[in-house]
C-alpha cells in the first residue's frame, strides 16, 4: 500500500497571515513540517497550497507542491485536491498540519499504520489530558472512543460530563483525551467525504470530523503517548519555542 502525506498550507490565515513563511530559527515553517514528515515512512510528502509565495518557497529547498484552489472548506477538502493533481496512485492519505513544525514522525508512522489496516477507512490520533485546564479549554478539542477504538464523538466541551461531581474533581473519576489533529484516509473515502456537506453538529462545534460521523463514518482513534509539539497558531506562538531550536 502506498501512503502519500499531504500537507495542506494556505497563505491567509485569519490569526497569523503567512504563516507557512514565518521563520523559526534559519528556516520557514513550511520546511520544518516537511522535513518532519520525510522522516517518517511515507512513500512521499507534498505541500498544497493556494498561494505562489508558499510555492516557490517549497521549490527552493527542495520539496514537492502542487498549487490549489483558494477557495476550499478545509483542509480535508485541499488533500483530496492535492491527491487529484498529484497523478500518481496512492491508497491513502496522511493529512499533516502545515503548522506543526516540529511534528514528531512517530505519531505520523502510527496513523499510518492504522490506515494500512484492510478495515480501516479514516483514522486519528489522541493524546490523554493530563492538566484540568484543557478539560475546560474549548480550543483543546476532546474525543471519546470506544473499546473497539472507533471515535464516538468530538467535542470542544469536557467529555464525558461527571455526574455529581464538581468539574475541578472529574479527572478523578474518567479519563479524558485531547484529539490530535493529524488526518488518515483511504483514497476512496477521501474522495467521499469531499462531497459530503457541511453538516448541523458540524456546524455547531466548526469541528469537520462531525460530519464524517454524522453520516456514519468508522473513524479509528489510537492514543499517542508522545508529548505535543510546538503547533503554531498566532505570532505570539513563535515566543514558546525553545531558543535551542530541534535539528
């Protein structure tokens, strides 16, 4: 099976415009999360963008990229794009956030391998919470899964509520697992749920996995017991990270 990483980075984004060519230490974000993602054991890594400036940027140290439109929903939707263009044959695809630079390749290996599974048409990962804070933080987006690993819900709010318990005591009574946006899909069905519209639980949590379980999508969750990374989200983010900047 052939697994292509696709990497999504659009030029405008709201909170931090430019954002794939900020400079972290002596290289752009963009060439960070690609070196990142050659480190794992994909058959290839592609950039798709919507803007010439990213473009050339990736030419110009050496990467693959393919331009797309600008006008796409999500990220989801600009892999099934980037895949369409490519040309090769690929089974699946591994959607990697454009801004997390310093991705660990582990996590990337280990959605791959769920989406090598025969059965297994869309997978992700999870991480458990450790700090009560998260619970409450509604851009610390939560998923509760099933004992046969298959997500059942994600939510910006604390899932699962603690019934007769103050919310500062409910680690003490259930577990509690932050999703970690990283994206696995089969071809096929990522050429499926491009089509799908939006939909109400979607649109109430702006969260697109909710639409892939509204229409009775298996997502298959397996917990990462790897730390976080530097994901990058604003300017001010770029302060957090470590002056003796990872290789």
């Amino acid at each position: 099976m052939r697994v292509a990483g696709i990497i999504p980075a659009r030029y405008g984004s709201s909170r931090f415009p430019g954002k794939p060519l900020a400079m972290i230490g002596t290289k752009t974000m963009i060439q960070r999360t690609c070196e990142q993602a050659l480190k794992s054991s994909l058959d290839a890594v592609v950039v798709a963008t919507d803007d010439t400036r990213i473009y050339e940027e990736v030419l110009g140290f050496g990467g693959c990229v393919v331009m797309t439109s600008p006008n796409h929903r999500s990220g989801t939707d600009r892999c099934r794009e980037a895949l369409d263009i490519i040309g090769e044959h690929f089974d699946a695809v591994v959607n990697i956030q454009g801004d997390e630079p310093f991705i660990d390749p582990r996590q990337i290996d280990q959605v791959t391998q769920l989406i090598r599974q025969p059965e297994v048409c869309l997978a992700t990962l999870a991480r458990k919470i450790n700090d009560p804070a998260r619970i409450a933080d509604p851009n610390t987006v939560k998923v509760v899964f099933g004992n046969d690993g298959k997500a059942l819900y994600f939510s910006r709010h604390a899932i699962p509520f603690v019934r007769g318990a103050e919310p500062s005591q409910w680690m003490l009574h259930s577990e509690y697992y932050q999703h970690i946006g990283i994206y696995a899909y089969k071809s096929d069905t990522l050429r499926a749920i491009a089509k799908l519209p939006s939909g109400r639980l979607e649109q109430a949590e702006s969260l697109e996995q909710l639409r892939w379980l509204e229409n009775g999508l298996d997502i298959m969750v397996a917990v990462t017991d790897i730390a976080a990374s530097y994901g990058i989200d604003t300017p001010d983010d770029l302060q957090r990270i470590p002056k003796e900047l990872p290789s």
